[in-house]
C-alpha cells in the first residue's frame, strides 16, 4: 500500500499513548487527521490543540463528512477497542483500508533503518533514552510515552532512520522490521493473550528472527545476541556503580572500549539497564561514545517512570506506571535506594481483572514490600469483571497489618492519615489521572513547597 495515496486519517482509540505518536506524526506531515476515544484525557487536549478533531461518542454521525471517502481515508484502529465498536464496523462494512497500530508502524518504518525495542518491562524507558540519544542523528522516535526532554511521545526526525517502541501485546511487534532490536525482559504477562509463558517466549523468538543486522538482549534471556549486564561478564558491561549527589555515576565496557564516569539521573539500577541497553543500540549503530555518554548525563526520563509530583524534605510524593509484580519490585527497590531509612506508602491500582488473577500472589508479595498500603479497585480497561477476582481478594493476601481499600474520593484523606513521608502512587489505568489532583490537593491543603 501506499501511504501517499491517503489525506485523511482517521484513529479509533487516538488517546492512546502509541496511538497518539501516529497521529502527531501524521498531523505534522500535512495528513487530515482526525479520531475518536471513549474519554477525553491530557493526551487529547494536546492533539486537539494541534488542530486535530477528536470525539467521545462512538457514533457514525461524528466521522467527519471527508473522511466517509473511502478511496482517501485510512483507518487506524488499537486492539483495545472492542470488536462491537460502531465506527470500526461501520467501515469494516463499507471496505475501507484499515490497520491496527502495530501494522502502520510497520509501515511507517519499514522503509527507514529501524531501531525496536521490546520486552515486557523496560521498553518505554529504553526507547525515550535511545530516541533521546539517535535526536544526535536526526531519527524520528515513536515512543510509549512522554519523554520529559520533549513533552511528547513523538521525536520527530526525517525519515531515515527510526525508533520504535516494539509491543509483545497481540503480537504487535511482529509486524516491525527492525535492523537493530533489543530485548530488555521476557516475563509472563498479557496472558489473556498469550495463555501461558511458553507462547510469549515462542513469541518473543519470532521477533528477535525478523532482525535483519543485531539482536542486543539482557544476559540471562533464552535469545543469542550481543549481550549486556551489571557487573557481570557481557558484551556491553556496565560497572563500578556509584550513586553520588543523586545521580548513579558508572563505567561501560563495550565489546572495543571504556567509557568511564557516564552520569545518569533515573534511580534505579533497572533503569542502569535502559540506559545500558540504549547504549549498546547507539554503538551499533555508530553514534560516538562520547555523544552517547553526553546525551545519557541530560535525559531527564519519561512521565509516570518514577516522576517526582512533590518533593521537600517532609514529603515527597512519586508517580509511576507500574503495573505488574516485577515493575512494583522495582519501583520498590528503587525507592528504599534513594531513602532507605524512610517509610514508604504504596498507593496501587490494579490493571485488569485477568492480569490481577494471573499473578495475584506476585501482587501480594510485592506489595507486602510496603510499610503501608492503600489499594484502589481493579481498573478494568477492555474487561469485564471476573467472578471473585477484586481488590478486597487481593488486599488479603497482601502481609503487612497497614493495609486498607480506599476508593478515589477518600485518597487524599487517607494519604494524610498515614504516617509514611514517601508515598508512591501506581499503575496502568487511570491513577495517573488521579495522581494530579491528589498533588494539587495536597499542594494546596498542606501548603507544601515543590
């Protein structure tokens, strides 16, 4: 197909954060662009403030008029939607040419020399820091999330080389191309999807066969590639780990050279690993070391990864998107890193009633972690309730005695009443809406000082 034969675009789910990458990529190259999401969110406002039409009813009367033609309209539509979706099937009747996103990235990219990254942890991250770094080089980055030197999700470049976020969800990154990948992390998850473990690492093998030049995975991953690893032996090496004034400072060894004192601002040595990972892809690549180590030192990280809302000497209140065991642990980890002698409040939402089934005891077991803990309910997304998977299930087996359900509109009462001065708000739905009104209510009530 070609893209060029197409003036209107038109997203079904444009407030997602991948989607929305697709869509600011087309506005700005002159396509009509236009979409629907079931509700309006920051996302939105600020692709509608590009001049982009977006509605929330699902309804055939709000496609605008020019994009009924559909020898001239290209449908771009996200797996979450679900399949009674009237506009989706609206012009599935009437043969319109639709893609899911995962297949327009691939078209987008499969002409340029394309850089993916993948795994079910660590991939946002990964891809703002190489994206950040492959800015030096002109490549034009499709991210799944905002990256806080940009304030978007979109780095826009030429159309040479890119970067792209490679998602395992619905099998989405087999439709890429890449001539460089990596693979940051293969743990069980999506098995709504999936159905067990073995088929997402079959899944994950598919994708590292279709990489044309370099596979780059975290050593220990059942893939053959270049590898890299902390202070352990591995192609790309980094070691001599020191944290000092708030930053980590370390070397990497590379399989041709030393790269001493690289500054990093992200806490966290899982976020190291990002880094590492984004390294060893721009040195693939050819980007100098010394370009590379400089772009690492002025990354200032991705929204809703660790971001500060509040920070003062008496409280400091973190936002993260952390939504699976492995993420809350690290998240975790992180934190009693850089205070290790405070008490610290999780304040944690549930995503999806299937994924909280999956790995309920994982749940507990990292949310025991905690010295308090405030659990909101299961934020559905694109599912209907399971019988007897809730919060009030998961809280039980959760093994601190500072535990309780809260519900939205007591959180900020509750934050209050605990006695914990770090409090940590997780996951995937919409907690990171409801993390900015807890700030500006706490900003306000307590007149606390950022």
């Amino acid at each position: 197909m070609n893209l060029k034969s197409y003036h209107n675009i038109f997203f079904i789910g444009i407030g997602g954060i991948g989607m929305s990458a697709i869509a600011r990529f087309f506005s700005v190259n002159g396509k009509n662009v236009a979409g629907y999401d079931k509700t309006s969110s920051q996302i939105t406002k600020d692709l509608m403030d590009l001049g982009i039409e977006i509605h929330f009813e699902d309804a055939v009367k709000n496609i605008p008029i020019s994009f009924l033609d559909k020898n001239k309209t290209l449908v771009i539509f996200t797996p979450a939607v679900p399949k009674a979706h009237t506009q989706l099937n609206y012009f599935i009747k009437n043969d319109f040419t639709i893609l899911k996103r995962a297949e327009i990235l691939g078209k987008i990219t499969e002409s340029t020399f394309c850089l993916a990254v993948a795994g079910t942890h660590g991939k946002t991250t990964t891809s703002a820091i190489l994206g950040h770094i492959m800015a030096h080089v002109n490549a034009t980055s499709f991210l799944g999330g905002v990256a806080e030197n940009y304030n978007s999700n979109l780095i826009l470049g030429d159309d040479k080389v890119s970067v792209v976020e490679a998602d395992e969800f619905d099998r989405s990154f087999l439709k890429l191309s890449p001539n460089i990948a990596c693979v940051t992390s293969m743990d069980a998850d999506h098995l709504d999807i999936y159905k067990n473990e073995e088929a997402i690492t079959t899944s994950f093998a598919e994708f590292s066969n279709k990489v044309s030049d370099t596979l780059i995975v975290a050593k220990g991953l059942p893939l053959k590639g270049v590898t890299y690893a902390i202070e352990d032996k591995a192609d790309y090496t980094a070691h001599n780990l020191q944290i000092h004034k708030g930053k980590y400072v370390f070397d990497v060894t590379t399989p041709t050279s030393i790269i001493k004192n690289i500054s990093f601002y992200l806490p966290g040595k899982h976020n190291v690993m990002n880094a590492l990972a984004a390294l060893a892809m721009a040195d693939v690549y050819g980007v100098s070391l010394e370009v590379i180590k400089e772009r690492l030192e002025n990354f200032k990280g991705v929204k809703r990864r660790f971001s500060y809302k509040i920070k003062t000497a008496d409280f400091v209140l973190i936002d993260d998107y952390a939504h699976h065991p492995t993420e809350i642990n690290a998240v975790e980890n992180s934190i009693r890193e850089m205070y290790p002698n405070e008490k610290v409040l999780v304040v944690f939402q549930p995503h999806l009633f299937s994924r909280t089934k999956d790995f309920v005891d994982d749940f507990a077991s990292a949310l025991s972690k905690f010295d308090e803990v405030l659990l909101l309910d299961i934020y559905p997304a694109r599912e209907k309730p399971i019988a007897g998977v809730n919060s009030d299930w998961l809280l039980n087996k959760i093994n601190t005695s500072q535990k309780k359900l809260t519900q939205k509109n007591n959180l900020v009462k509750d934050i209050k009443n605990a006695t914990a001065k770090i409090v940590v708000m997780l996951g995937a739905g919409d907690v990171g809406v409801l993390v900015n009104t807890v700030t500006e209510t706490l900003l306000k009530e307590q007149s606390y000082e950022v």
